[in-house]
C-alpha cells in the first residue's frame, strides 16, 4: 500500500501503471492498494507526476471486515493493545469494524 498527501488526484497516473491499483481518498490523504510487485512502477510514476509520497510501504489490507460491538470489541480491543505493545511484536494487522463509540467506550473504562 502506498499513501500520498496531495492535492492532485493521483488515479491517472496509478492507472495506467495497473488495473489491479486501487485508489482510497479521505479528505487530503490518498491511498494507494496495489499488488506488491508493482509497488516500484506506481511508485516512479507518481514521482515524475510531481506527487510527493507521504510513505511506501508492503502492508496487509483485508478484504472483508467483521463487524464487532459489546463485550466481543472490548476484546479485540484489548488483544490488539497488549500486541501492539509487545516487544517481539513489529506489526499488528486486523480485519474488525468497531464503531468509534464503542472504541472510545472502552478506553474509558480502561
């Protein structure tokens, strides 16, 4: 996955380096999904466009997200937090939907 910062709609130039790239925008931040071995051709080609890359790097994106609420959200908050804090531990990946009042419910009952 690569992310930019930009204000430069950066789809033209993503695809036409692969069909299978995939762009997400969310106020200012684009995304860009892209199979890891085109990750370097996305990659130059935005850079020639003049988009500056806010990161570049090989991550995990789900396919499909479960939904979780309750008591079961509290968990997986909860296991992802001691994760994410564990030394041997580098990156924590998972495929939850957990609506933002339940995650600020349960940080203030941490």
């Amino acid at each position: 996955m690569i992310g930019i910062t930009t204000t430069n709609d950066p789809t033209p130039h993503v695809k036409a380096r692969g069909r299978q790239c995939k762009v997400k925008t969310l106020a200012f931040d684009s995304y860009i999904v892209t199979p890891p071995e085109a990750i370097e051709t996305v990659k130059e080609a935005l850079v020639k466009a003049g988009i500056t890359l806010q990161s570049a790097e090989v991550a995990m994106v789900p396919q499909n997200y479960v939904k979780l609420t309750g008591e079961q959200a509290k968990q997986m908050l909860r296991l992802i937090e001691a994760l994410e804090e564990h030394d041997d531990v580098q990156h924590v990946y998972a495929n939850f939907d957990i609506d933002e009042s339940e995650i600020q419910a349960a940080v203030g009952a941490s």
